[in-house]
C-alpha cells in the first residue's frame, strides 16, 4: 500500500510539472521582435480561418436567510472561446511554414 501511495504521488508532481512546459519560437539570425510580429501575424490569420465560438455558461446560488422564507438567487455567467485551443495547430503550422522552429524553455 505504501509503494502505491509513493508511486502515485510521483506520478502526480511530474503530471504538474510536465504542465508547465514554456516555448519559444526561434529561427537563426532573426530577433525577437521579428518573432513577436511573425507570431501575431499567424494568431491573426488563425483567428479568421477559426473565428471565436463563445459559449456562455451560468451558474446559480440560492440563499435562504435566518427565517428560511426568503430566497435569494444569484447567477454568475462566464464567457469561453470553444475554439480557442483548437487555433493554436493553425499558429503552429503557420511558423513552421515560415521557417520557425518551437522548443522548449526551462
């Protein structure tokens, strides 16, 4: 039971750290502000080849004060981008078709 425990526990913090991967874009001679106005373009064009789907969702609460016969219901919205991860392959495929190499930052 206790090398389950071990194990899982392992398994758990390289899960969270294996999260926290950074990357870079780079391409040999080429600065960083090259980079930044390559990479808007890219997030640009992903934009409109997959333009935003928000999704609104809510959530209530409901309150009872001390007496129990008055409610009070409160609603919280939110607002998500559905296709947001869905863009990043497109910038991906656009650097590299302009040359650009990812990797990874420790």
């Amino acid at each position: 039971m206790k090398r389950r425990m071990t194990a899982l526990c392992i398994l758990s913090v390289t899960l969270l750290l294996s999260g926290c991967v950074q990357y870079k874009w780079v391409k040999p001679g080429v600065s960083d502000s090259e980079m930044n106005k390559k990479l808007t373009e890219c997030e640009a064009q992903a934009l409109i080849d997959l333009p935003p789907d928000n999704v609104v969702t809510s959530s209530s609460s409901e309150k009872k004060d001390k007496s129990k016969k008055k409610k009070d219901i409160s609603t919280s919205y939110s607002v998500e981008d559905a296709n947001e991860y869905r863009r990043e392959p497109l910038v991906d495929s656009c650097m590299f078709k302009s040359g650009w190499d990812k990797i990874e930052v420790k």
